[in-house]
C-alpha cells in the first residue's frame, strides 16, 4: 500500500501543472477559455489532493526508510490542494463582486471580464460569450 498515496498524489498534481501551462499557453495566445470546465477541473484535482495529503500529513501511513515521504509529499499536496481549490472558486463566478471591487483599481481586467461573460481572455476586451 506504501507506493499507492504517492501515485495517487503525483498523477493530480502533474495533471494540474499540465492543466495550467495549457490554460497559460492558451491566454498567451489570446484564445479564449471556458472559465467554468477550468473550475471544475482544477477544483476536483484539489479535492483530491487536499483529501489525499491530510491523510498523509495527519496519519503518517508510510514507514521503514520511506517515513520522510510523509513530510515530503503529504504537505506539499495539501498547499497544492488548497491553492488549487481557492484557484478554482477565483475562477469561478463565486468571488465576481470581489474582482469587481479589486477592477476599480486595476485597469488591467477587461470590462467585459467583470460583465459576466462566461469565457475569458485577458487580452481582449470583447470575450466571446458561450
């Protein structure tokens, strides 16, 4: 059982490294995203790995000459769990009177952004609706 929480968190965790240098990639490029699907994506995988990391920082299941695996993987996949979950809700609709409120001092966040356009691309003011 000892390899599984250590496969169980590193599939996650590159699937949202890969997941963010595409939807970097795709921004950079000034394509538009679907802001909800990255949500959910990116909230399921920090689910799990939230879930996955504070068993692992909490019950310490590994033992033997691997025992520092507890600290070395657990921990970093709860930060990772946590970022990724608050990611997801920033991406979301749930915090859009908070970006309205941080908009009026930034000019850098389209208008259209902030209009409840349901895709986003930070480069251009006119975001397609889906």
């Amino acid at each position: 059982m000892d390899p599984v929480y250590n496969t169980l968190m590193a599939v996650p965790a590159g699937l949202a490294l890969v997941m963010l240098a595409v939807m970097v990639r795709r921004l950079a490029r000034g394509e538009t995203i679907h802001r909800y699907a990255w949500a959910v994506a990116y909230g399921a995988l920090g689910f799990i790995l939230t879930l996955l990391g504070a068993v692992m920082t909490l019950t310490w299941p590994l033992s033997g000459p691997v025992a520092f695996d507890n600290i070395a993987f657990g921990e970093p996949s709860l930060a990772f769990g946590v970022i990724l979950i608050a990611g997801s809700v920033l991406i979301s609709s749930f915090v859009e009177t908070a970006l309205i409120e941080f908009a009026a001092a930034s000019p850098a966040l389209p208008r259209a952004y902030l209009m409840g356009t349901e895709t986003f691309n930070p480069y251009c003011c006119f975001c397609a609706r889906s």
